[in-house]
C-alpha cells in the first residue's frame, strides 16, 4: 500500500506537470504580456537543425506536413528572450526583440510567432511592466518599409494585412530636394510587392508623426509605393478639425525627382477685369537635364497672359534658363470711353558654361528685354519691386581664343539697352523716342603683346627689349530703335556699320631707379560704309538758307595717330604715434603721374562749304556722325596730371591675444585728375575731377564721393568763358557737380561673436527672379517673390534645428539692417539742383523662430515723397506657411495674402487673395 502511495504521488505530480505545460503552451497565443525573462526551456525539434538560428525551413522535414513547401531560400530568426517550437500547432514562437530574415524580407517586433505550414509570421507588439506598448513591428520589404501595430504576412504569396500602418515616401521636387510624404491606415492589405489597399488612411508630410497638424483622409484607397495614391472620397482634416475641402476622388503622385503634370491656379476677382484663373498650367521634364513650366491667367474680361520657363543644367557642363511672358490686358469694354487694349512681353535668358568645360571657348548669355512697360503694368505680384528698375539690359557673348603664339583672343557679342524711364516719360507725353540701343553683332579681335626685340622667355630690360606692339579690331553693327519698331524691319533703318584697326606701341624703363617711365603711340585705321555729305541749299525769296546732308552709301575710310608718354613714381610716408598709443601710425601712399600726349591734325579728311546766311566757309568732315567718330580738325597737344591717394590707419586690436596691430583703411582711394591743352585757342586747363571712396565701421558702412571742379566763369547764358572764375568775382574753382553714395548693412551678428573669417560667403542664386530681371539682389525696392510656385527655403527638418538654437523665448533675435543713400548735385550752368537725390532703407526682425517682419521703403527729397513701400509678415505655420505682404500708399498700392502646404507634393493646397493695384 505504501508503494501504491508513491506511485499514485507521482503520477499525480506527473499530471499536474503535463498540465501545467499545455496551459503554458495555450498562453503563448495572446500577444501581449509583460516583459519577464521566460524561464520555461522550449522543447527540442525533431530534427537538429532547427536548433541552428540560420536553418533551413523545417516543414519539410515536419511529419505533420501534408504539402510541399514552397520557400526559395533559408529563414533567419532569433529572439532575445525565448525561441519555442510547438509541434502540436505547428508554430515557432520567438519572444522579445524577434527578428525574422528571408529574402528582402526583414521583420522585427516585440513578439513573432512563425506558422511553418502555412509559411505565414504574426507579429506584434508588447507590454512592458508599466503597461506601455513597446517593440512596434518593422516590416521591410526590399526599400519599402512599414511600421505598424501588428502584421499578418504570407512568404509564398507575399500578401499581408496590416493594422495601423506607417510608411514615409519620398516624392517630389522642392527647392532643396524631395519632400516626406507620411502614409498611415488602420487597416491595410499588401496585394503584392507593389499594390497595397488602405482603408481609413491619411496622408501628410507633417513632420510630427503622433498628432499631424494637418492631414486628408481617405476612406479607400489603392497605395503603389514610389509612384501614386488613387483615393476615393478625401478630404482636408485641420488639427483633426474635417474643413469643406474635398474631393470625390483624388490622386497623389509619388514619384522622386521631376514628373510631368498640371499646375493648379489660383482663383480670384479683378474690379477691373473680372474673375480670373490664375498661374494654372503644366510642368513637362524633357530629360534629366531640362524641362519647361507652362503657366497661364484668363479673366473674363478677355484680358489674358502666358508665361513659359524653362530651366536646364549639366554638371560640369552648362546650366541656365529661359523665361518667356507675355500679357495682353483689356481694360473695361468695347464701346466705352475709358477702353484699352495693352501688349506687354518680357524676355529673359540665362546662360553659364563650366570653364573647364572647353578652357579655350566660352559661350554666355544674359538677356533681359521687352516692353518698356511690362513690370510697371504688370498683374503679377512677383513683378512689384522691378517697377522701380529704369534699363533693361542684355548681353549675348562667344568668345574664342587660339593659344599658339602668338595668342589671338576673339569674342563674337550682341548687346542690348533701354531705358525705360524715357520710354514711360514719352508715352506719357503721347511722343516716341528711341530709347534702345543695339549692336547686332559686335566682333571684337587681338593678338597678344610681342616683344620683337627680346626672347620670349627672358627677363625685359631697357627701353629696347621692352619695346611692344598688338593689333586689335573692333567691328559693330549697332541700331538705335523704340518699343514700336523693336522686331521689325524698320529697326534697320538707321543701322550703322563699322570697324576700327589699332595698333599700339610702347615700351617702359625707369630713371633714377623710382620713377618709371612709358613710351609709346597708337595708330587707327577706322572703316565705314557710309559717309555724310553736307551742302548749302539757299532759301526760297526771304526764307534763310539749309544745310542739306544726304547719305553715301560705300565703303570709306580714314586713320590716324597719335604719340604719348608718362612718368610716374609712388611716395610713401608714415607718421608714427608710438606703439603704446591706440593710434598707432597713419600711412599714406601718393601716386603722381605726369602724361603728355600729342595728336595732329588731319585736315586731309576735311570739305568745305559756304554758309551764305553768314557768309563764313564752313569746314566738315563727312564722316561725322558715323559709328566710329571722325577725325580732329587742329592738332592736340595736352599735358595730364593725376594723383592717387590711399591713407590706413594702424591701431592697437582689442584683442589682448594679437600680436600685430591691425589695419584700418581711412581712405581706399582718392583721386585727382586734370589737364592742360597747349593748342586750345581758349579754356586750356581741363576741370579738375575729383572721386574717391572709403570702408568704415568694420566694413559695414561703404562710401564713394566724386566732384567736378571748373576754374573758369560762365556768362549770363551759363556758357564758360575764357576768364578765371576767381577774378569774376568767385571762388578759385566753381563746383561743377557732385555725388555720394553710401551703403550701410548691419544684423545680429555683426556685434557676436567674431567667427573664422575664411568662411565663404553663401553663394547668390543664379536664377534669381528679381536678379535675372534687371533688379536688386537685396530688398531695398521689396522681395520679388513668384506666389504661384512659393516653395518654403528650409527643410521642416532644418526648421526643427532652428528652434534648437534659438526657442520660442530666446535672447537670440536674428535681424538685418540695410541702407543706401545716393546724391546727385549737379550746377555747370549756375542751376544749383539736385538731379537725384533720395535715401532707402530695408530691415528684416525674426521675432520667433517661426514669426518674420520685414520693410523696405525709402524717401525721395527731390521730388518730396515717399519711394516704394512693403511691409511683410511671415510665419511659419510647420507644415504651412503664411505671408502677408502690404504696400500702403503709391502708385503701386496694393496687398497680397498667401497661405499654403510648403510641401513640393501638395503645394497646390493653397488660399490667395490680394488687391488690385491702384493706378494714379
């Protein structure tokens, strides 16, 4: 009986046992329980090799198998904790920190369990002892990856169901790369590698992934990665706030880098000229190296306009761009009084080649033209600070040189000029002038210096082997034309042609060892193909006489020389304060230079003709008036005189750790010029011309002065008379003219800290709009800033870093400070006015990392009133940003708001309003 006992005690502890391990096994279904080390050993698999981490899959050695397996390759597996094999549900359960391998398929989680009939993985997360969700699943397939609360995947279908997904994918193209595209569902189905279905989704590229400051819910939808989301009904979710934007249908490209598509406008009303849609069209990429922007505004008045802007760029090869906008703007309607009909165009073309590219050739282009009008009738906002701009300027440039000796440098250049401000003056007046200026081509040659008299490779000595000569040819076609006739044939019509051949002489030495002197002449060998002839024509009864000039067409030609010399030196002197002083020693270096010039007559050039209203022999040359000068009646014999002046100052460096004093320029340059003419029959000495320029305050404060000084009077008719001003009763010289212009920049971190002064300075964008355009690269005149296409310059996650540096409470206030006076005097004939005289100025205060203000106004003393005035508001919303630009008052008056997605991928996701501009 007692043996009995014991052996009913231990097939009682034995039951209990078998018991206890099957409840064990029965608990490792659920998926959640705290994070405790597992005691309990898993039991050992039928076959060895499941005990190796990387092992084949053991189904087809499992005898409960009844099919074939289909894996191509090993699994991988391991977890931190426990791995068990349950032979009785066919599974293999791994237990913290587990990770499965097959393939491209990775995935990690908090617990996995492997069901090796099925080939299917479960996996989710767990618990820790606080009660907290830890060790989400990481689901990566190939480059796709996907973070979610639990997953369901098959190997040999490679379908999945996943709940509460998480995948980020990068599309578009904004200023500075791609943009993050956030994709979360509740519940999504991997259809294969390339299709997914997600339901209850959401999209964003809000960089806070727990609660998105905004996001567009979708109900269903199909989710290719990298390439699109084609959604059924969507709409715009405001701080999980639903907002009355929606769409019955949407799609959402995906695609990295560059991809043809539509360009949403933006909808508005004009007073003027009714509703309009503005800024919509499509964007087309040629290749990886182009591509062009179509855009366009409609009113319904019939004002419309177009716009075209493509851009390319070739490392290490070219890059540029070439804008073309045109508008066509109606005012009221046919039948009214106050109907007008205005054609504006632009043009702008941008090209840069890489030097090393082709080192001996070099091809260039900047082109800005078109209506004289366009920016300051323009409807774009954009186009506001350019209506300050008076030329347009343009500039096409081949050049090629041959590097054999001797070196021949030749450049093939188009040119253009206008001015503007003459153009408006004159259509105000109802007039026409002719304010372009063209030369269609201009071809420019030389040869480089020859020595004849010394080697090519030695050292020059002497007068001899300094002896020099070039040749060089200047040849142009250039036209003087008005808006009216610009691109048509009457452009021609007052087109002049000609070239210039010059060869220069010289040659230096010094005397005395400190002065050195310069020899030499210039001959010229000018070409025209026509000439003008002058003849008398008397009048008819009491009527006086003309002088008819009538045009010869052929080729002609004359020349000329003339001979010079120059001796100059350079004179130092430093007036020491001794080194213990701050001002340590002042340094100025003199430059005189002394210069005779001689140029004789060529009377051989010269006709006559008799005036009879004055009975006096008028002499002319008839090739006055051509493109290249003409000769000079009566010979020259001048003498120059300049003196060019540099004063520094030496003082003492704050810094105790220097060990030099430092340097401080007082004057960077001042001039003095003037001449004396030894032939002129009356006013000998030339004016004396005075200009010079300075750097102060560290740099940040830049001033350039020049004057003009006569020292002869002036009659009643302010014509200058052979008399000395001082014995008219003046002062030893008469000023002439006068102008300053002085530009001062300042901002927070001029009075930080002194960083590595060899950093380089942030390199300017070559395809700045306002720049390209003939404008400031500042915001003196306002931001010239395209609204339709406003993408954010910072990254969200550059953003993050700056509110890392400087928090919403800092101390630290970013802010810059700009200012440019300018003032033109000018009194030749005792007027005593200023011709221009104004003073502008522009700041900008980061209030907050996320909050900007800026202004830009100035003041003309002229003519008494307030320059163009902008205010600017900015703040950065994270994922949107806000602007809100105000001129108050002017000709331009007007104000602009703006508030949309920064994201490149849902940039059309904007609001714009704005005024319209108040003409006076």
């Amino acid at each position: 009986m007692q043996s009995n006992k014991h052996f009913l005690l231990f097939l009682f502890i034995l039951f209990i046992g078998s018991t206890a391990i099957f409840a064990q096994e029965d608990r490792v279904k659920t998926i959640t329980f705290p994070v405790v080390r597992d005691t309990a050993t898993a039991p050992q698999a039928p076959m060895p090799v499941l005990r190796d981490t990387t092992a084949n899959d053991s189904i087809a050695t499992d005898s409960l198998n009844q099919k074939q397996g289909t894996l191509l390759d090993k699994i991988r597996y391991k977890a931190k904790d426990s791995i068990r094999l349950s032979q009785r549900q066919q599974k293999i359960f791994l237990y913290n920190e587990a990770e499965i391998y097959y393939q491209d398929t990775e995935l990690k989680a908090g617990i996995i369990i492997m069901d090796y009939v099925k080939n299917e993985v479960y996996a989710g997360r767990v618990k820790d002892s606080l009660g907290n969700y830890t060790q989400l699943p990481f689901f990566k397939q190939g480059t796709q990856e996907v973070r979610p609360d639990s997953i369901r995947f098959n190997f040999d279908t490679q379908k999945a169901l996943i709940w509460n997904s998480r995948t980020e994918q990068q599309a578009g193209l904004g200023q500075l790369g791609s943009d993050a595209m956030k994709v979360y569902a509740e519940i999504t189905k991997k259809e294969n590698d390339s299709v997914y279905f997600l339901s209850e989704g959401k999209l964003t590229t809000s960089t806070d992934t727990v609660n998105p400051d905004y996001y567009i819910r979708v109900r269903k939808a199909k989710f290719v990665p990298k390439k699109k989301v084609i959604a059924g009904y969507s709409n715009l979710y405001i701080a999980d706030v639903p907002t009355p934007i929606a769409l019955p249908f949407a799609y959402f490209p995906l695609t990295v880098g560059r991809t043809a598509g539509l360009m949403m406008p933006t909808i508005g009303n004009d007073p003027n000229r009714g509703y309009f849609l503005q800024g919509g069209g499509y964007y087309i990429p040629f290749s990886d190296y182009a591509d062009i922007t179509l855009t366009g505004d409609f009113y319904t008045n019939g004002s419309y306009g177009f716009r075209t802007q493509s851009v390319y760029s070739k490392r290490y090869k070219y890059r540029g761009n070439v804008n073309f906008n045109y508008q066509n703007l109606v005012t009221s309607q046919k039948g009214f009084s106050d109907y007008s009909r205005n054609t504006l165009y632009n043009i702008q073309i941008s090209h840069s080649q890489d030097p090393k590219t082709s080192p001996n050739s070099r091809f260039s282009a900047s082109v800005n033209l078109g209506s004289s009008t366009y920016f300051q009738n323009s409807l774009l906002q954009r186009d506001l600070p350019l209506t300050q701009n008076n030329n347009q300027s343009s500039s096409i440039s081949y050049s090629k040189t041959f590097p054999n000796y001797p070196a021949v440098n030749m450049s093939l250049t188009a040119t253009h000029s206008s001015n503007t401000r003459q153009a408006i003056t004159a259509a105000e007046n109802n007039a026409t002038v002719d304010n372009i200026q063209m030369t269609l081509p201009t071809l420019q040659a030389s040869v480089e210096r020859i020595f004849p008299f010394a080697k090519r490779d030695g050292i020059k000595k002497g007068a001899i082997q300094n002896i020099n000569f070039q040749y060089d040819v200047n040849a142009r076609n250039s036209l003087t034309t008005n808006d009216e006739d610009f691109f048509t044939a009457a452009m021609f019509d007052n087109a002049q042609v000609g070239a210039r051949h010059r060869i220069p002489i010289s040659t230096n030495f010094k005397i005395a060892k400190f002065f050195s002197v310069s020899m030499g002449g210039s001959y010229e060998d000018v070409w025209t193909l026509e000439t003008y002839r002058r003849d008398f024509v008397p009048g008819e009864g009491n009527e006086k006489g003309t002088v008819a000039i009538d045009t010869v067409q052929g080729f002609d030609r004359f020349n000329k020389y003339n001979l010079s010399t120059s001796i100059g030196t350079t004179v130092y002197g430093t007036f020491n304060f001794g080194e213990d002083k701050k001002l340590q020693a002042i340094r100025h270096v003199m430059r005189p230079s002394l210069s005779y010039g001689y140029t004789p007559s060529f009377e051989q050039f010269f006709d006559e003709y008799l005036d009879e209203n004055s009975g006096e022999v008028v002499q002319y040359t008839r090739f006055q008036g051509t493109l290249n000068g003409a000769p000079s009646l009566g010979k020259s014999n001048s003498l120059s005189f300049s003196l060019a002046n540099t004063l520094e100052a030496k003082v003492r460096d704050k810094d105790s750790t220097a060990t030099e004093a430092k340097k401080i320029p007082l004057l960077s340059n001042f001039n003095i010029s003037t001449g004396y003419n030894f032939e002129a029959d009356s006013l000998k000495l030339r004016p004396l011309t005075l200009n010079g320029g300075t750097t102060i305050l560290d740099n940040k404060m830049s001033i350039n002065f020049g004057a003009g000084l006569n020292p002869y009077a002036i009659d009643n008719n302010g014509r200058a008379i052979d008399k000395w001003n001082i014995d008219n009763g003046g002062s030893l010289f008469r000023l002439t003219r006068a102008n300053v212009n002085v530009s001062y920049s300042i901002s927070n971190e001029t009075f930080g800290r002194k960083e590595d002064d060899g950093e380089e300075e942030e390199e300017r964008d070559p395809y700045d709009y306002g720049a390209a355009s003939g404008g400031r690269d500042d915001d003196l005149f306002g931001r010239s800033e395209g609204y339709n296409d406003y993408q954010n310059n910072q990254r969200d996650d550059e953003r993050e870093s700056d509110d890392i540096e400087n928090p919403l409470y800092a101390t630290k206030i970013p802010w810059d400070f700009r200012l440019a006076y300018s003032a033109t005097y000018s009194n030749p004939a005792r007027q005593n006015e200023f011709s221009s005289h104004s003073l502008m100025f522009s700041g900008n205060v980061q209030l907050s990392p996320r909050w900007k203000v800026g202004v830009s106004s100035g003041y003309d003393f002229k003519n008494q009133g307030f320059t163009l005035t902008q205010f600017r508001f900015e703040r950065d919303l994270k994922s949107f940003n806000l602007k809100f630009d105000w001129t108050p008052f002017g000709q331009f008056q007007r104000w602009y708001f703006f508030i949309g997605i920064k994201s490149s991928v849902l940039k059309d996701l904007k609001w714009e309003n704005r005024s319209q501009p108040f003409r006076q």
